[in-house]
C-alpha cells in the first residue's frame, strides 16, 4: 500500500515513486571495490542528517540558555532542576537502591510505576561516571535526544524529503515541553527507540523494529501504544501477503517481539508483589487508570470555567487541542499505518487516562509523526515564512520552559 505526499504535494521531484511499508531502505550504488560496511554507511547517514541535527541542537541550546540565565535571576540550582528534580530523582534512587518489594498503600509513592531501561542505563553509567548525582542520566537524555532528532529525521526524510526532514526535527525541538528532552527524564530515551522503530518498519527491518519496541516497553508505560503499532502493522502485511503462500519468518518475529518488553516487565511487577494485577495495582495508587476521556473533559471544562487559569495548564490544554487535530490532519494526508496506530493509540492512552493532568504535554513528546502535517506546509513555504515560524517556535518553547521549571512549581 503506498503511502507519503502524492507527486502533486511532495517536495521531493515529482518522478520519485513513494516506497511502500516494508519495503528496502534505498542505498546509494557505488563502484566495485568500493569500501563498503556499517561504519561507512552510518558516516554517510550521519552526513546526510547533520542539518537536522544542527538546527535541532541549536533550538535547545537556546532553550537551555534562556532557562539557565532565568533562573540564575532567581536564584535558583539549575543543575538540580535538569539533573535531580521530581521524575530524574525517583530515576536515581531506584537505580540506587532498586525497586520496592510491597505494594503498600501510600498514594503516588511505589516505584514499581517508573519501567527500568532509563534507571538500568543510570546504574551501568555510573560505574565510569560516579560523580556528581544525576550526570550520567542528564548525559543520557541529551544523547538519546539527538538520537531521537535523527530517527525523526529520518522518518521524516524517507517519507517526504530531506527538507522536511530537517524541518522536522526543529519542530519537535521546539515543543512547548521540550526542556524535558534535556532533563534526566525518558522521553528522549524512549523517542529515540520509537523513531527508529518506526524507521525500521518502514524499510523493511522487522526484527530491528520488534527489538526496539520492546526496549521502548521497558522504558515508558506508554511503550505499549508502539508493540502494539507495531505487530498490528506486521499482522497485516502477513494478510496482505496470504495469497503468497510463504509467511516471512522475520515479520513474525518483528510481531512476537514487539510487545515482550512492556509484557515482561509488568509481569515481572505482578510476580514481584504476588498477584497477577500488580502492575495495575501500582497505577492506581498513583490515579493512572483508563476511563475513556471523562477525566479528562471533565478537567478541561473545568479549567475554562475558571477566570483565571493557570498558564502551564492552558498550555497542557492547547497541547492535547492540537494534538488532536494534528492527528486529524495526518489521517487526511494518509500517513503510513505504523505512524497512524502509534500516534492514534498514544492519543487514546494518554486522553483517557484519569490520572494527573499536568504532564500530558510531555507524554506526547513521543508523537513527532503529528508534526508532520506542519513540516510538509513549511517545506512548501517561503524560506522567510518558514524561519519565522520556527523562530517563534523556538521562541515560545524557551519562554515555556522556563516557566515550566520556575513558575509552575511543579512536576513537569
């Protein structure tokens, strides 16, 4: 099934057939004898990425900045609140100390609800980095933040264009909640092994994209939204290919794999309380249940009613608007299955959770394949219009951030 930009809407010369799920990664032809290999041919990759990464290091460097001369002015520790505050310190601690071992009965307090990878990572780090508290998770988030700039990129890219691609992951840089992506939090974690996933599925790559599921299931709890992207998207190819007689053992594989992380670990967590509904148990200490969007409308109406509501949850507010017509906009523009189940089934999660409202912006972090609809329009823009779009962006998200840290006096 094709799927991209029609010829009239690309950016990319109207010649150029749009690939197909699952299809080959393109490679360059070079001459015979030519040194071939992974390393000359992530060189390459990272060559032809470098704008993306380029604009996306610029928009958080100025972000960082902006925070970091905010709040000197009040006098506040910046490393503290990038490194060691609310999520980074639970992070810490459970990788210092591991996890508990009752579930207890405290409301927000068993650290059986933060998965494993990003506090595993912290400890194996630590080993070379000892000192100080919080280095090796802050130094992992900002690694895994261009890791993940250049998976979108390369979504991105093999979709519309090296030109969207770039504006891509400057968009995603200038999220209203993008701070966090420098923060000794998971979202730079798990989106690298999202975008990369999703790379994987559409070039072919199935057991890569299975295994990257299921590390992004030990990551976030929301890891489930992308095993589920993607051994859906593997049952179907299967379907489509039934007439074939032949079941391609490395898509079945891709589809088997996907789900064992997040399946694992909250197996592990009913076996380490004693009942089968351990994990489930956790959560609803920490008011994480499913409820279809009540809470949710309930909360938005509520905010609207108030005369003065507070900024950071207006901007919570537009986020989860915006996001649900971004998500619109991408079923119009028939983006390829795998990207439309992750960002459908993220929004669903995250919507009709009755948990927390506050941290639903940085939820959605993860669903760069929203932002593609804008990145399309800007690539097709005049280059003013598309400078001043993300300067703005760029702008707006630094002013956020700030605020976010400084003003709203709670988690993210």
């Amino acid at each position: 099934m094709p799927y991209g930009p029609t010829p009239e809407t690309s950016t990319a010369p109207a010649s150029a057939t749009a690939p197909r799920i699952g299809s080959p990664a393109r490679r360059p032809r070079t001459a015979p004898g030519h040194p071939q290999g992974r390393p000359a041919r992530a060189a390459r990759a990272l060559r032809h990425a470098s704008p993306a990464l380029l604009m996306y290091a610029a928009v958080r460097l100025f972000g960082t900045l902006v925070f970091a001369f905010w709040a000197r002015g009040e006098h506040r520790d910046v490393w503290h609140l990038l490194a060691e505050s609310w999520d980074c310190d639970w992070y810490l601690k459970i990788a210092d100390t591991g996890y508990a071992h009752a579930l207890g009965t405290r409301v927000d307090a068993n650290n059986l609800a933060f998965f494993p990878l990003h506090p595993l990572l912290i400890r194996a780090g630590s080993v070379l980095v000892p000192e100080p508290r919080g280095a090796v998770g802050l130094a992992i988030s900002v690694g895994c933040s261009f890791l993940a700039a250049w998976g979108i990129f390369a979504v991105g890219d093999r979709l519309y264009g090296r030109r969207v691609g770039v504006l891509l992951a400057a968009l995603w840089g200038s999220l209203p909640v993008a701070l966090v992506q420098w923060m000794g939090y998971t979202e730079s974690l798990f989106t690298a092994l999202t975008a990369w996933a999703l790379y994987a599925v559409l070039t072919g790559r199935w057991i890569w994209a299975g295994t990257l599921a299921a590390l992004a299931g030990l990551t976030r709890p929301t890891g489930v939204a992308l095993a589920a992207a993607i051994s859906l998207t593997a049952l179907l190819t299967l379907w489509c290919r039934r007439k074939s007689g032949r079941i391609p053992v490395r898509i079945v594989l891709g589809a088997l794999l996907a789900p064992l992380g997040w399946l694992s670990y909250v197996a592990w967590v009913g076996f380490r309380l004693g009942r089968w509904d351990g994990y489930f148990a956790v959560q609803a200490l920490w008011h994480n249940e499913w409820d279809g969007g009540v809470g949710t409308l309930r909360t938005v109406r509520d905010l609207l009613s108030v005369e003065r509501p507070q900024l950071f949850l207006m901007m919570v507010t537009a986020t989860l608007l915006a996001s649900v017509a971004l998500f619109v906009l991408s079923v119009g523009d028939r983006q390829p299955l795998p990207l439309l189940l992750f960002t459908g089934l993220l929004l669903l999660i995250v919507l009709g959770s009755k948990g927390v409202y506050f941290p639903r912006a940085r939820f959605l972090l993860p669903a760069f394949p929203l932002l593609l609809p804008l990145a399309a329009a800007l690539a097709r823009a005049r280059t003013h219009v598309a400078v001043t779009v993300l300067s703005t962006a760029a702008v707006t998200s630094a002013a956020f951030g700030g605020h976010m840290l400084l003003a709203w006096m709670g988690p993210p």
